[in-house]
C-alpha cells in the first residue's frame, strides 16, 4: 500500500514532465553548449566520428552538429565594442552639457535616448554611430524602462472603469479584447496606423516636420513599436487590476473613509498596497514581453529592426536573424543564453515569491 | 468599492463620466477602425491619400474576394485550426494528470517539478530556438504542422499545470479521501472524482490555449517557414499576404481581419472564462 501510494504521483506526473523536459528544459542545456561553440548551423558530422562524406549510399549515421570550439569567443564578440560605444555616449552627454565657452546646450526632448540638444549657434549635437549590439542592448532596454508603462496605464483605466452598468461593462470588453488579437496583426494595424503617406496621423507629421513619419525614422522606430505594442498589454494589465480591485478588502475601505481619507491618500494607502499580487503579476508578464514575445513579435512585422542597420531591433529579433539569415549559430545562442540569464531573476523571484503564498507548498 | 460608485455621483457628474467613457473608447478603437474602413476600400483609393479616417469610395468587396481566394493564405488559416486543436487537447489532458499529482500528493522532488514547470512558461523562446529546430529536423518533421503541435503541446503544457494545480488543490481533501476509503483505485478517483469536477477549469484553459498558440508567431516562423499548409495563420499574414500584396493595403486589411477574428470571437462568446482564466493568480496571495 505505502509503496503504491509513492508510486501514483508519478505515473501521473510522468507524461508531462518528460515531454516538458525533452521540448523546454533539456533545450536550454543545448543552447548554452552551441553558445560555446562557432557553427554555421550546416555542418554536420557522424556520431560515431565516421566522416559523412565517406558514407556509401546504404550506410547511414546519426548526424551531430560539427562545431568547433570557441570558448567565451561569442559572448566577448557580442560585449566588444561595448566600451568604445560608452565612451561615445559619455562624450555625447558631455557636449551636451558642457558644449564649451559661448554656447549652452538646450536639451530637446527627441532623439538618442530620448533628447537631442541643439547648440546656441544652430550647430546639433549629434548622436555618435553605434555597433550594432549596443544599438539592440539600447532597444532592449528601451523596452525593459517604456513597455512596463502599460501597467500605470491599465491601473488608471481601470480605477476610471471600476463601475457597474452595461456600457462600463462593454467599455472594458472593448479595450480589452485587443489582447486576444496576435501580436502580428496589431504590429500591421500600427503600421497602417503611423503610415506618413497618407494615413491617418500624416497631416500631424507635416505641422512637426517629420517626414518619414514614426516607424520610419531611425531615432522614433523604436518608441512606436513600443507604443504599439502597449495596444495588447493595457488591455491585459486593465483586466488583472480590475479583478485584483474586486478583491480588494471593502470594509477597510470603508473604515478608512470614516477616518476621513480619500483619493489620493485612500488609494496610495490602503487601495494600492492590496493590489501588489495583480501588479506582481502584470510587472512578470509584461517583462516577458518586453524580453521574448511583444518585442520580437512587433519589431518583426513592424520594421524588421530597421530602418537602416539595427535602429528599432532588440536582442530578440537580433537573435533569429543572426542565427537563421546569416547562420551564425554559435553567436546567435550567445545572445539567447543573455536574454536567459536576465530573465532567470525574474523567473526566481515568481517562484520564490509563490513558494511562500502557498501554503500547500511548503 | 473604490472608487465611489458613480450611482452616488451627481447627474452633471455622471453625464461627465459616461461620455468621458464614451471618448476614451473612441480614441482606443481609431486604429482599429481605420483598418475595417479599409478593407472595404479599393487600393487605388488607399494609394491615394485616403488611409485615414475617410469612407471607402467606391465601397468594395474585391479585398475580400481577393484574400479569400488566395489559396496559401486560406490553407494557413484552416491549419491554424489543425494546430490549435491538437495542441490544446495535448497540453490540457497532459496538464490536468500532472496537477492532480502536483496539488493532491506529498513527495520529495514535488516542488522543484513544480517549479520547472513554472519557470518553464517565462523562458525566452529565443533560448529554445536551435535545440528544438534542430529536434524537428532530425525527425524529419520540421516544415509540417507536427512540428509546431510538438513544440507547442509541450510549452503550452507548463502553463496548463500551473493553472490545474493552483486548481485542484481547492478541491477538498475528504471528497478524495472517501472515494479512497470505499476502495476505489487512484485511477478511478482521478477519473470520476477529479475529471468531472476540473471541467470549468479545463474550460477557461481551452479558451486562453486557443488564443495563445493561435496567434504565435515566433515559432511558426522557426519550425514551419515555408510550407503554407504548416504555418500559422499570423505568420501567412506576415509571409504570404504582406509579401504578395505589398503594395494592396486593402488586402492586408482583409487578412488582418480574417487573422483576428476566430480569437475574437472566442472571446466574446467565452469572455466570463477568458477572463477567469487570465486573472488567476492575480488576485489571491
């Protein structure tokens, strides 16, 4: 009997457990070993050492990857120009600041990370020419700081919207059901959206003087895709902070009304602090689309990290180009097994924080 | 409640708040609305200026006929449909086994298997990509559908155990305990006990399932690139539709459309288990 009861959970878990390991865990193990490696991903040679040229016709073997070993190569190829390009950055910043004797740098917000000056004598600072791994590290960033804005935005829409009524119901509905949309389709409707020749914002950017409207221009592309991308990622922070605001404790809420507090102080103090497992929640999944899905998804449909040389592209989209297009498989792992050891934190930081909600866990 | 139930507010404040809804709503649904007017409008017209908020003129129905009749297009369409199902099937029944053993046994090694299973929904695709291509080539099914419900089956399974366990532990202890007690096999409680009582839960995950591997992109870009009758519908929108219609915004409209609609659908006639499922976790602990 006892050892039946031990055996149970296991024939249950069996099935999925090894089909998840084969197809999701033992995969990362493969990229981090390729990372290590330099392979153009069509080379290949016999498990069992045979040449695969020297094969007869009826003879067959199991077919390896034939990479050669490089050590750190690919992760010091991806971070080599990392210094130079903050040397420009700092000079940049420095110009802008302190742009010498008789001139004052006016910050415009615009360009690079967010500002262009425009000197007193007319001239501009430019934004120095980056490698194209810091151009993607920037993106990626952008990504990491501006897509998370959803959940301010979907917190207030949903304060805005927390009533009753069939058209507050339907609203919600409404700004929702974008999310349900593949991100694909909402990166072409942006696309059609932001469309300088003849679209719907064109007459907005002739009055600023911005020709190639918002996508198209090296120093905005990314912004737009992000904004875009926000479309979906409201709508989904809006639902989970209107169900965490159905939780939320009413009679403190109400006690908290006695004691004279509203607005403001009734939401920064007693609303805001019971709706941290929503924000939790909405803060992971949206860092997971900042890292792997919005971000590749977007940037592909919207300008395939253009334009030009890599001016909208993050590590994500980077990635499968280098790897597929320009068969760089060694060095296309290298930036995976990057995207993976930063998403590790948050993946520790969910498990440990569910691990000590769970009582049944612990 | 927070905030004050407009029911308490005055008339003039309701009238505020109602029709600053309405605005919000308006200006959310503009990029939405301009992709609709232009299906119905012919390229000529959209080539002409007329991409912004102006009425199709002359109203036509050619971008539809157009879409429809693509023949690549329409076969990615249909076989979304051939990976959604499986997939959905595969990774729910796979799932709903493994939370029953997750949330309802005590065993050394449970919570490191879950948390694998956990962990394993926020790992970047990305990291994944070669191995699995790989896979898929070595068993000879890469460029077909089976490659994507592989894949998928699999992924879509992390998240399926995520949500049964947190839902099967809810189900009381006893109710088990008694089946137990009148001598029924482990096999048969899972089977009549569990099962039966799991279906809202199994239902909520068949909606969020169908609408996640419906619209991926990524993979379907990696494991099924060029076979149209083994993508999915998002990347022939992006591959078939973008590449052959490129200058036809219409048409584009039409596919954009054609693409969203079956998740759209789903979920406004499932919205009450859409959202169930989609909100789980976010409110308790």
């Amino acid at each position: 009997m006892k050892i039946k009861l031990n055996l149970t959970p296991w024939l249950f878990l069996a099935p999925a457990l090894i089909y998840f390991t084969i197809m999701v865990i033992y995969p990362i193990i493969g990229s981090v070993h390729i990372s290590f490696h330099d392979w153009n991903g069509t080379q290949f040679k016999c498990a069992d050492g045979r040449d695969i040229k020297s094969l007869q016709e009826n003879e067959f073997c199991r077919k390896i990857p034939d990479m050669k070993y490089v050590g750190f190569e690919n992760y010091e190829r991806f971070f080599k120009k990392t210094p130079k390009d903050l040397n420009k950055i700092k000079k940049y910043w420095q110009r802008v600041f302190d742009p010498g004797d008789n001139m004052i740098g006016v910050p415009v917000l615009d360009q690079g990370i967010g500002l262009i000056s425009t000197l007193t004598d007319g001239k501009k600072t430019k934004w120095p020419r980056l490698s194209i791994e810091t151009k993607i590290i920037l993106n990626t960033i952008k990504w990491l700081i501006f897509f998370p804005l959803a959940i301010p935005i979907g917190l207030g829409l949903a304060l805005f919207l927390n009533q009753i009524g069939w058209f507050v119901k339907l609203s919600k509905s409404l700004i929702f059901f974008p999310f349900v949309i593949s991100a694909a389709v909402i990166g072409f409707v942006f696309q059609f959206f932001y469309d300088p020749n003849g679209g719907l914002l064109s007459p907005i950017y002739e009055y600023l003087g911005w020709k190639d409207g918002i996508i198209g221009d090296k120093d905005k592309a990314t912004y737009g895709i992000i904004a875009a991308a926000w479309y979906r990622q409201i709508g989904y922070c809006l639902i989970i902070y209107l169900a965490g605001l159905t939780s939320v404790n009413s009679e403190q809420i109400e006690a908290a009304r006695m004691d004279g507090a509203s607005g403001w102080k009734l939401f920064r103090y007693i609303v805001l602090p019971q709706l941290w497992p929503s924000t939790f929640v909405a803060l992971v999944v949206t860092i997971i689309g900042a890292l792997r899905t919005d971000s590749f998804d977007m940037t592909q449909i919207m300008t395939e990290g253009g334009p030009g040389r890599g001016a909208s592209d993050v590590m994500s989209r980077y990635m499968f180009q280098k790897t597929l297009f320009d068969q760089d498989y060694g060095y296309g792992s290298s930036i995976s097994v990057l995207l993976f050891m930063f998403m590790l934190i948050f993946i520790i930081a969910f498990i440990i924080r569910m691990y000590y909600q769970d009582e049944n866990l612990r | 409640m927070f905030p004050v139930p407009i029911e308490k507010a005055t008339k003039t404040n309701r009238v505020i708040y109602y029709s600053s809804v309405a605005l919000v709503l308006l200006l959310w649904l503009i990029p939405l609305m301009i992709i609709t007017l232009a299906a119905f409008k012919t390229a000529d017209q959209l080539n002409a200026g007329g991409r912004g908020f102006v009425l199709p003129d002359p109203f036509t129905l050619t971008a539809f006929k157009r879409t429809l009749t693509n023949e690549p297009f329409m076969a990615s369409i249909l076989n979304s449909f051939m990976v959604v199902i499986p997939v959905t099937v595969i990774s729910i029944s796979l799932a709903t086994m493994a939370g029953y053993a997750l949330s309802k046994f005590r065993f050394r090694g449970m919570i490191i298997i879950f948390a694998i299973f956990v962990g394993g929904n926020f790992i970047p695709y990305q990291v994944l990509m070669i191995p699995v291509l790989r896979l898929t080539q070595d068993i000879g099914i890469w460029n077909t559908k089976y490659a994507i419900i592989l894949f998928h089956g699999a992924f879509q399974a992390g998240f399926c155990v995520f949500f049964m366990r947190n839902f099967i532990s809810q189900i009381p202890n006893e109710l088990l305990e008694s089946a137990r007690v009148d001598g029924a096999t482990e096999f048969e409680i899972f089977y009549k006990i569990v099962l039966p009582l799991v279906r809202p839960a199994m239902a909520a995950l068949a909606v969020l399932i169908f609408s996640f591997v419906w619209n991926d992109f990524f993979w379907s870009l990696i494991l099924s690139p060029i076979s149209p009758s083994g993508m999915l519908a998002p990347a022939g929108l992006a591959t078939i539709i973008k590449g052959r219609f490129y200058n036809e915004y219409n048409v584009m409209a039409v596919g954009s459309i054609l693409v969203a609609l079956p998740p759209v659908v789903l979920f406004f006639l499932l919205q009450k288990q859409f959202i169930s499922g989609l909100t789980m976790g976010a409110t308790k602990g």
